[in-house]
C-alpha cells in the first residue's frame, strides 16, 4: 500500500501556545503530504512500493540512481513526520521517568544535560535537519542529521526528534530557532518515547510517565 499521511493524533490547536495552530496545519497536511506525495511517485512500479518505510530506507543502496535521492528525502521526511506527531502531545513536557528515565540519566547524567545536547546539535545544525536522541544499538546517543535524512539509515533508531527545518517554527519564532527548542520540549510525550525505547532494548513498553 502507498504510504499516507497519518492523522494528527490530537487538535491541530493542542499544542499552544509552544507551536502554533497554522504551523501544525502548513505542517501535517502540506509538507508531510508532499514527502508522501513524491515518496510514492518515486517508488510507483517498483519493487519496493509496498514495502514498510523502515525497509524502504533500508533499501536506499540497491535502488536505481534515478530515484535514489527523492526516495531518501521524501520517504525520510515520511518517517520522520511521523514519529515526530507520535513524540508530541497536549499532556507533554516533564522528564522522563522509569526505563528510559534510568537510561539517559545513565548515559547524559541528567534529563537536563541531555536537553541541553540535543537542542545544542539542533542550533548546530546548518540549514535544514533534525536533532535526535537514538539507539545505536548498544545505548543511548544524541544525533542530529540534515535535511529529511533518518537515523534508520544508519541502522539506528530514532526514539525522539526534533524537526530543525524553518517551516517547523518560521510563522511563531522566525529566526530564533533557540527558542523554539527550548519551548518544544513543553510538549515532549515520554510516553511514545519511552515506548520507542522499549521496542529498541527489546522489552515491553512500561510508561514513563
Ligand atoms: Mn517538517
């Protein structure tokens, strides 16, 4: 089945005043809709055309060079949008507790030195991109990728991301994407992540919060 746009799971509204209504409208039904748009005008007819987004970014390197770049940018922007509404909710913000809580408090020492990571690799990160916080495999690491690249084409997985490109803060913030990364983690659902979590150690989802 062609990939679609899943629908938002809360008010385009919901997430006020940390993002706002027309971003999470321009957002969800504009932008996300032509990542799958062009995704599945790249992959109509080939092999991989139903296949899942993970195992089509999996696949990059055996595609034919003719539609190698727009599926990794269209079909990433596919996958990223669609944690990144999954990771975000009206009832967010906090810190993490439980499995993923021990985790980063492990690995960063605290919720606030790993804050402090991934929105510094978000500033850092030149034109457009995500900042990430992954599982590569053996724990926990802060990461940030350009344009719609996906950690899943690193054979990491993404557990929380954060969208750095201006479209995602532009109207609300304009220039001061500091600001909107300091003010997006008001909406943070630990619950999704700590549930991206538990599927990455291979154990079952307990609730962060
Ligand atoms: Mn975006």
């Amino acid at each position: 089945m062609a990939f679609e746009v899943p629908p938002l799971p809360y008010d385009y509204s919901a997430l006020e005043p940390h993002i706002d209504e027309q971003t999470m409208r321009f957002h969800h039904d504009k932008h996300h809709q032509a990542y799958v748009d062009n995704a599945n005008k790249a992959l109509d007819g080939t092999e991989w055309a139903d296949n899942p987004v993970e195992s089509v970014l999996a696949s990059l390197d055996a595609m034919p060079e003719g539609i190698r770049a727009a599926v990794r940018n269209n079909a990433g922007g596919h996958a990223n949008h669609s944690l990144f509404w999954e990771i975000m909710s009206p009832d967010g913000g906090g810190e993490p507790s439980g499995d993923l809580g021990a985790a980063i408090e492990d690995t960063f020492d605290s919720f606030d030195e790993l804050k402090k990571m991934v929105n510094d690799a978000g500033v850092g990160r030149f034109g457009s991109g995500w900042t990430w916080l992954i599982h590569d495999g053996t724990g926990l690491a802060v990461v940030s990728t350009p344009n719609q690249d996906s950690p899943l084409m690193n054979d990491d997985v993404p557990l929380l991301g954060i969208d750095v490109w201006e479209h995602a803060y532009y109207l609300k913030y304009q220039n001061r994407r500091p600001d909107y990364l300091e003010a997006w983690w008001n909406v943070v659902n630990w619950d999704a992540v700590a549930e991206n979590y538990a599927a990455a150690v291979g154990k079952p989802a307990a609730r962060a919060s």
